[in-house]
C-alpha cells in the first residue's frame, strides 16, 4: 500500500511537526497516537498491518501525526497552565492545518474525518470531534484517559478548562455547535485487564450522555490489557462497524 509523509514547520506550535497517510482512497481516519509518540508509531506496532484489508479495499485512508501535546503532558512540564496552552495550540494546528492537508489530500473540501486514538491519543480524538463536530464525524476512543489532570500539579486553568471535554461540556450554551455534536457518535472502549482505566471510560460516557451527544461504551474482557495487540483488534473492528 501506498505511504506518504509529510514534514512541516507550525508556527502555532512553534516546531516541525510530521504527518503521514497510508492508502489511496476512502474514508480518512485521523490516528492520535499514544502519550509521546510520533506520526509512525501506528506503523512500528502493527496498527497499519491491522487494517491492511480496510487499506486496501479502499475503504480508509489512515492518517497520523506526532503526539505534540501528549509529549508536553507527559515530559515537558507538570503544572496545568503550560501543558493545556500546548493542547490548545495542538487543537487548532490540527483544525486549521493537518484537516485542510488531509480534503486537500482526499480532493475535497468538506470531507468528513473518523478520529481514533489510543489512550491519550483517545483523548485527542475524543477532544477534536467534540471541539470541531463540523469536521470529525466520528471518534473511536481506545483505552482512553479522559481526565488529564491525573498528570498534572496546579489549579484548573481556563486554558485546561477549554481543551478538556470532561470540564467544557456540562456547561456548554445550547446553540449551532451542540446541535452539531450531537449528530455525532462517539464509541469508547477499553479492556479489564492490566493498566486499564474503566472508569475514565464511564465518566466521560456521561458526561456526553448528558448533553445528549451519541456514545457507546464497549467493554472487553480481562484478558484485553491497555496495550497494542487489543488496540490492533479494536480498531479494525470498530471501523468496520462505523464505515
């Protein structure tokens, strides 16, 4: 199958940033991959070979960009202030630059994008189809950690407040962009087996569940870890579902 990467500086994130696209046709995914990680981690554990088929029936074409965001949680700086501004910032580099390359890319513009990702690439995903619902229209949310203050010293910034859909959306107005989100889904997943988190999984299932925003929590079973083979399951499985 067809890979492409593509490199560029961001001015809004102040840093070059890489992106890169498996396949030729389909639907666009849009991978967040986990906590630190580049664009190609999807690649080096199997995600790509996962979804071979899907690949290569035409059916997706899989895109993925660094973890920007991820790595200042979880490297960079411990205090919420520091970190949510990163996120935001990684919001709207993804908004404003990775979504026009991926329609220019797919020679549209207003194809609609499936967000997925990994723990706190579930986040990721979780956060640009809630913020952005005029662009993803789905998200498939793996193992995820919704509550980011886990990883964090320090009060509760209105910059940590904007990025994190768990705080924004309780008291969200009513209005064009809820209308929006809520004729969107959200499906999320996770195990019961080592370093799986269920309860993020819950909470945030009712927090939208209370805004009326479409979800379904799957739980697998004890034998599923929050770890890269139960991810290689889950999503091909998911996306067949959904696509």
């Amino acid at each position: 199958m067809t890979k492409v990467t593509s490199r560029w500086r961001s001015e809004r994130l102040g840093q070059e940033v890489l992106v890169a696209r498996w396949g030729e046709v389909g639907t666009p995914v849009l991978f967040f991959p986990t906590a630190a990680a580049d664009a190609e981690e999807c690649e080096r554990f199997h995600v790509v070979s996962a979804l071979s088929g899907l690949l290569e029936a035409g059916r997706i074409k899989l895109y993925s960009v660094d973890s920007v965001a991820g790595r200042f949680w979880l490297t960079e700086d411990s205090s919420s202030g520091p970190a949510a501004s990163v996120q935001n910032r990684y919001d709207a580099f993804v908004y404003h630059e990775v979504v026009p390359a991926i329609r220019a890319d797919c020679r549209s513009d207003d194809v609609e994008i499936v967000a997925a990702g990994p723990s706190i690439g579930a986040f990721n995903a979780l956060a640009v189809t809630c913020r952005h619902p005029d662009v993803f229209a789905k998200a498939i949310c793996m193992s995820g950690t919704y509550d980011l203050s886990r990883f964090l010293e320090g009060p509760v910034t209105k910059d940590y407040y904007e990025s994190s859909p768990l705080h924004f959306l309780p008291e969200a107005s009513e209005g064009p962009w809820l209308d929006r989100l809520r004729s969107r889904f959200v499906l999320i997943a996770h195990g019961r087996g080592r370093w799986e988190s269920p309860e993020q999984s819950w909470r945030i299932a009712d927090a939208l569940g209370k805004r009326g925003v479409p979800n379904r929590v799957d739980e697998w079973g004890e034998e599923w870890d929050h770890d890269w083979p139960t991810w290689r399951r889950m999503l091909p499985t998911y996306l067949e579902e959904l696509l």
